[in-house]
C-alpha cells in the first residue's frame, strides 16, 4: 500500500472548495482509499504523462470533483483537486 502526500496546492484548493476539514476529509476519504491501494485506478490526462485525475462524487450532496495525482512505487502525491465542470 502507497502513503498519500497532500501537496500544497491541492490542500489550499480542498479547503477552498469545502472550509470545514471534516466535510473536506469525507470527499476524499474513498479516493484516499483507493489510490493507495491501485494508483492505476484513474486516467492519465495524457498519454506518456505522470500526471492522472480521478473523477470523484462519493459524497451526497457534494460537488463532483476532479483529483489530479502522480505516483510511485511509494507515494502518491495529491497535486491538485478542482470542481468538474
């Protein structure tokens, strides 16, 4: 199992789209969840890139959401998290 690493533009993006850090940890819970376990489980955003988003809507009453990630063998890295469009 990867560790997770919140990267700074995806915590102030996070806190700026929910202020309250329970109702923020509930939107990404799931994600979290997943991601460490299988990295593989989103799209990269473009063939050959490192950089992959994972579409996210698990929480009732939430905005949908798009997380943008890179991995490694070790970590995966939270680069950036917006609204989807």
């Amino acid at each position: 199992m990867r560790g997770i690493v919140e990267e700074p533009l995806f915590a102030k993006q996070l806190s700026d789209i929910e202020p309250n850090a329970i109702r923020a940890d509930q939107f990404i819970d799931g994600a979290k969840w997943t991601l460490a376990r299988g990295p593989e489980a989103g799209t990269r955003v473009a063939p050959g890139s490192n950089v992959w988003f994972l579409p996210m809507n698990d929480v009732p009453g939430a905005p949908s959401l798009v997380l943008y990630y890179a991995f490694d063998h070790k970590t995966v890295h939270f680069l950036s998290v917006q609204i989807a469009p």
